[in-house]
C-alpha cells in the first residue's frame, strides 16, 4: 500500500495581507497528479486543514474541490483537525463523508478506532489522533475510559500525558487485530527534536509543548503535522511540513510530501516528493534607491520580498516606491547602518528637563533619523498650542 502524508494545509491563510487561496488550490489539486503518477492508495492530511476554526465560505469552496480531485484520481482520504481546526466544524457529516471515501478524524472518543483498508498482503489500520488540547481532552478520555488500554485515570498534565493515553488505546485495539495488520497514526503535535518556523501557532501549556518520540513506539507509520518543514524524526516518524511557505523563516525550505510504502511487514520505503513553488520567497538588504536602481536585484521582482531599509534616515512611503519595482514586496524593516533606531530608549532619561517642543522635536528625531526641519517645527509649534488651548477651554 502506499501512502501520500500531508499536512497543514491551512486552507484560506493570507501571507502579509495577500491572498494566497489561488495558490493553495493550485499546489493541492497537483496532490491528484501525484497520486496517479505514484499510484498513491490513500491521501492522510495530519491535521490543520484550515487555518481558521471558521474558515471563510471561499476557503472552505477551495478544499472541497480538492479533496474531490484527490478522490477523483482513485486514493482514499484520512484527515484529522489540528490546532488550527474546529474539530466539530472539520469532522461534520463525518459517516456520509466515509461513505464516499473521506474520513474525517476528529473525535477523541474514537481515536482509537482506525479507517480500515487493505491490500494484496492483508489489513491496514489508519489510525487518526485529533489534535489534543490538554485539559478538554484529559476529561474526554475520562469520559471514555471503557476502551481496551484505557487508564483509570490521567493523572498528569500536558501534551505527552493524553498523546500517550491516545496511544496506549491504539496499541491495544491493534493488538486485538489480525496478526500482520499493518499500521500508521497521523498526529498533530510537536516531537522533540522538530524544527520549527515562525509560522505555528505555540501549543505550550504550562511553558511545555514537546512530546518525546518514544510516545509514538509500536507502530509501522506516524505521519506528524503542525511543524512546517519536512523532516525526518526516525526512519517511521516524520513531518511532511506545510505544501507552502507561510512565513519568511522558511524562505529555505523545499517544501514537500512523504510516498510511504506498506509491505507484509510493515514499512518498506519512504520517499520525499518535492512541491511546486507558485511564487518564491526572497529578502534583500540595503538603502532604498540602490534597491531601486540596482540590476542585479531584477531576479527578486517576481518574489514575495521582505526588504530591510539601511539608510540613516528613513525615506518617506518606502514601501509604495518599492512596490513600483517589487509589486509582491510585502514586508518592511527599517534598520540603519549605524544601529541607531534600534538604540534602546530610556524613557525617564530622554523626558527628564524637557518641554513638550523639545519632546516632540526628538520623537520625529528617532522615528525618522533626522531632526525635524524649520516648517516642521513650525507646525509641531502650532499643534501643541491647540491642544493646549483646547485643554484650556474646558
């Protein structure tokens, strides 16, 4: 059997204000490309379907037709909520959807209950673990505790007590099986020994967010989400990553989806299969007019671009004047050569002995890097005498 392992989607996020929809559809719907050409059995998306527990009408339009045309190209479908996910939003019609070869895995009382397929060497368990809020979830497995493997109690706290209670239920209904079942467990979470981006959202509690590898021992298969790039915990536990960059942290990464291949016994391969980029991710340094001017930066006006400004003193509307040359520059950093803006300010020292003018005169010296001119005075000047005629009149 083989598997396609996805994640993070995050169906309708913008990136710095663009819509990025057009290229979700494009980067998805290719995923029913993929499976013809690799002859992919099943499709599993590790959680965050959607980056919004209420996702907008467009983006939920937006994976539907790509859930259809990955269905379409012949491969069944396991997808679990995330953090990102409404989990009774995502998991909805959840038996019709089975019915049609969508499985929605979103409920913590039937995690333990896996999607049933098989091949020409016997079952497959696909297992589907929700993402799993610590203290609602520790009261849901309460709520449950009659399952095989089932604890008494849950006595600790955090993400590593309920991922192991999960698969300490998993592991059970396993060992209940057919001897040569095989086995994978999607799983939204942060394994120790992940990278992380600027991209996800934290899911510390208590200062903790990690849970150990270890956790996830006994099975073929742990397809993870939530980190967005690819990497390779253990030969069986990996990250397939995000289909594309949501943050200039991951300007870098080649983003990607795992083939994971299932023989009689158990995992026989896996293999990395590259995405497209519908538009690269760039940064370029220096002072405004040599950014304007220089041909050498021709390559970036195609890019999403993050700019950082190093002249002395700060131009005036920076970013529509790159915009001319760089329409898809979406980020502004000001930092001059000499550090200067970035000097940190001591509130009591700079106001100390000072008048309202001579206040106002250094807030536009920092803010800008250059004193205020004569008619800029001139016009602070007659500000504050409004407002304190203003204050006068009441």
């Amino acid at each position: 059997m083989r598997v396609l392992h996805t994640s993070d989607w995050h169906v309708g996020r913008t990136f710095h204000g663009r819509d990025l929809l057009g290229d979700q559809e494009a980067v998805l719907g290719g995923l029913a490309d993929l499976v013809v050409e690799e002859q992919v059995d099943v499709v599993v998306v590790a959680g965050d379907l959607y980056d919004r527990a209420v996702p907008s009408g467009e983006a939920v339009q937006t994976c539907v037709r790509v859930l259809a045309r990955i269905r379409e190209a012949g491969a069944q479908l396991v997808v679990t909520s995330g953090n990102h996910d409404s989990a009774a939003r995502v998991g909805a019609f959840a038996e019709f959807a089975a019915a049609g070869g969508l499985h929605l895995r979103t409920q913590v009382a039937g995690l333990h209950v896996p999607v049933e397929l098989a091949d020409e060497h016997g079952p497959v368990a696909v297992y589907g673990i929700p993402y799993l809020e610590p203290d609602p979830a520790r009261r849901a497995l309460r709520a449950c505790s009659d399952v095989p493997g089932a604890s008494a109690e849950i006595e600790s706290r955090g993400h590593t007590a309920v991922l192991t209670e999960a698969m300490n239920r998993i592991r059970a209904d396993l060992a209940g099986r057919p001897a040569g079942t095989r086995s994978v467990v999607l799983a939204h979470a942060f394994v120790t020994g992940g990278d992380s981006s600027e991209s996800e959202r934290t899911i510390a509690v208590g200062g903790v967010e990690q849970v150990p590898g270890s956790v996830f021992d006994g099975v073929d298969y742990v397809a993870l989400g939530h980190l967005h790039g690819p990497q390779r915990l253990a030969e069986h536990l990996r990250y397939s990553g995000s289909p594309l960059a949501y943050s200039f942290s991951e300007a870098a990464q080649r983003k990607s989806v795992w083939l994971v291949d299932l023989d009689a016994g158990g995992l026989a391969a896996v293999e990395r299969r590259e995405l497209p980029v519908p538009r690269r991710l760039a940064t370029a340094k220096g002072e405004l007019a040599e950014l304007l001017a220089a041909t050498e930066h021709a390559e970036l006006e195609d890019c999403y671009l993050s700019v950082t400004l190093t002249d002395e003193v700060r131009p005036l509307e920076p970013m529509r004047q790159l915009q001319q040359r760089f329409p898809h520059a979406v980020h502004l950093e000001w930092k001059p050569a000499t550090g200067r803006a970035t000097a940190p300010l001591r509130y009591a020292e700079l106001v100390r002995g000072r008048d309202d003018h001579a206040l106002a005169d250094q807030f536009v010296a920092d803010c800008r890097g250059s004193e205020p001119t004569g008619s800029e005075r001139a016009l602070l000047g007659e500000a504050l005498r409004a407002v304190a005629a203003a204050e006068g009149a009441k």
